[in-house]
C-alpha cells in the first residue's frame, strides 16, 4: 500500500479545495471508461458519451493521448497538476498548468502512466501538453460547465459533511471514511493514500490539501515538497443527485418535494446539503424539517457549527415499510 508521513503542523494546516480542473479530469476518466457508479452519472454518460466518442473519433491522436495518459495504475502527472490551494481558481486559471509542461517531459510522463515505451506518433509530437488541454477544455465545456453550479452546491456540502465528521471524530475519522477501501489511517503519523505498492513519502514542512470530486474516482499528486494534493470522491449520498427514488405511497402520504426530503435522510445532512441535493429552495426544506421534526420522523444534532438531519426510529420504520428507496450501483458496458 501507499502511504504518507504527515506531521501534526502538516495536519492542522490542511485544507479543503474546489477545483474545476479536477471535476474536469474526473468526468474524463468518467467518459474514458464509460462506467456509471449510480444512475445519475449513468444518465450524464447518456447525453456525453457519444458525442466524446465522435470527438476523439476525428482526432485519433488525441484518442490515443488519453488513453496513455490514464494509465492503469497511474495518470500522467500533466494530466493531474496540483492546485495551488490559495484560493478558488478558474478552469481556464487552472489548466495553465497543463500548458506549461514542457514537450519533453510529457513524454517523460505518459512512459511512467504507460509502464513502459512511448509508442509512436506520442513519442515524436511536440504539442501534447496542447492537445490534453484542448481534450480537457471540450470535457470542461461540453459536459461540467453547464452543470457546474449544481456540481459545486454538491461539493461544498460533501466539504460541509467532512468538516462536521472532523469535529466529531478528529482526523483519524474524517480520514477513515474519505475514500472507503483507499484512504485509511494508520496511526503513528501515517496516512495510507491507495492501495498501490508505493514507497512511503513524507509530506512534513509541506500543505496539503484534499480536493472533493463528483465521479467516483481520486487520485493522490504533489508538486515537489510544497503541496501535496488528495482527490476523492464525494459521498455517495451526496454524489448521486439522481437520489434515491420516493416511492408513491410515501409521496402520497407526505407529498412528494417533503418525501424526497425524508428520504434522504438515511445520512445525516445539513439543511444545505439539502438544498443542494433536492434542488429545493432554502425555504421550502426549512418548512419541510419543521414538519418531520413536528412528526417525530428526524431529529437533528449540532455537529460542530453544523446542525445535521437524520431518521428517528420511527422516521427509518416509515421509510423502510415502504420499501428500500435507494437505487443499486449501476454499471454501463464498456465500448
């Protein structure tokens, strides 16, 4: 496995980031493998997949660019830069660090993802670090800058739903269950970041960040010993905005805008998140918390400065005697 060092003064200084550059990388890793983790990303791969198919189709270098970029254990590093962590930056700010790769050591790169020699035309291009960022800018265009209001009300609320898990279980907790299966901590200073037999690296004296995606993917970057970057998925009740589906009776029971509230509860959530989530108004899921709270279906706790939302017993027995709301991951074939 693969694991960092990380010192208390590393720890304490650590930081959440947005970035559209890696929404972007991960919704092309997303196309690239033509895989949904729930049937809101199945039906956002419906409407884009084709059309990136045909948009690689009519540049076949760039077809394969991506496709040694994304090497099976690890992504070319001009693929995947590590952000600057000062402040939230524009895509077109961020995919300046895509450019500013030297042809050279693009090659350099993509024979590390690949595992092995550069295969011809790559090898002999001059202008891949161009034509990834000309991929990268039709992925940012075509399929994330449309959605990308709702995409950020989801990541902030997977930030508010991390920083809350910090203040009540400390980063032992919040780091257990930043990407279940990759992320673990070890104790002892020591944070595992994948499952891949890496040598270990300390990140002491360096900043960290940990930078929130929709698609279910992640991977780990660093920039000398400056920065140090883990990206991660969002939760999964977060990340399908799909949501689980309300069944009819409940809807009838309760109407279905406060259904799909009460439904979501299963985890707990900020009236935020909801918002996020729901598509509803800060008001009508205000309204909609009163009354389920009134009912005795949720009940909320303070989690640090948040104040969080989940089923009481009875809240769980009304939602499960309607059978289970939650959609199974979904997986579409691969073309």
């Amino acid at each position: 496995m693969g694991w960092w060092r990380i010192g208390t003064d590393t720890l304490a200084g650590s930081s959440f980031v947005l970035s559209p550059l890696a929404e972007t990388v991960a919704s092309l890793k997303t196309l690239h493998a033509a895989a949904a983790s729930h049937p809101g990303e199945r039906a956002w791969l419906g409407r884009h997949l084709p059309a990136y198919r045909e948009r690689l189709a009519a540049e076949p270098l760039d077809a394969l660019l991506v496709r040694a970029a994304i090497g099976p254990t690890w992504s070319a590093d001009f693929l995947t830069p590590t952000p600057l962590g000062d402040r939230e930056r524009t895509f077109e700010e961020e995919v300046g660090a895509v450019l500013a790769t030297g042809p050279a050591d693009a090659v350099d790169q993509l024979a590390v993802a690949i595992g092995g020699p550069v295969p011809e035309p790559l090898r002999s291009a001059r202008d891949l670090p161009e034509r990834l960022a000309d991929v990268l800018g039709w992925v940012w265009r075509e399929t994330v800058r449309p959605e990308w209001a709702r995409r950020r009300r989801i990541l902030e609320a997977d930030v508010l739903a991390r920083t809350a898990l910090l203040s009540r279980g400390g980063w032992a907790a919040a780091l257990d269950e930043l990407s279940p299966g990759r992320t673990r901590w070890l104790g002892d200073g020591r944070l595992q970041v994948n499952t891949r037999d890496y040598p270990p690296r300390s990140v002491d004296g360096g900043r960290l960040l940990f930078v929130p995606v929709t698609p279910a993917t992640g991977w780990v970057s660093w920039e000398g010993t400056e920065r140090y970057t883990i990206v991660y998925p969002c939760a999964g009740v977060l990340a399908d905005t799909a949501g689980p589906r309300v069944p009819e009776a409940l809807g009838a029971l309760l109407g279905t805008a406060r259904a799909g509230v009460l439904v979501r509860l299963g985890t707990p959530l900020s009236t935020s998140q909801l918002v996020a989530l729901t598509g509803q108004g800060l008001g009508s899921v205000g309204r909609h918390l009163k009354v389920l709270l009134d009912a005795g279906l949720v009940r909320r706790g303070r989690a640090g400065r948040s104040v969080l939302y989940e089923w009481t017993e009875a809240g769980a027995v009304l939602v499960a005697a309607q059978g289970d709301p939650r959609p199974a991951p979904v997986r579409t074939r691969k073309g």
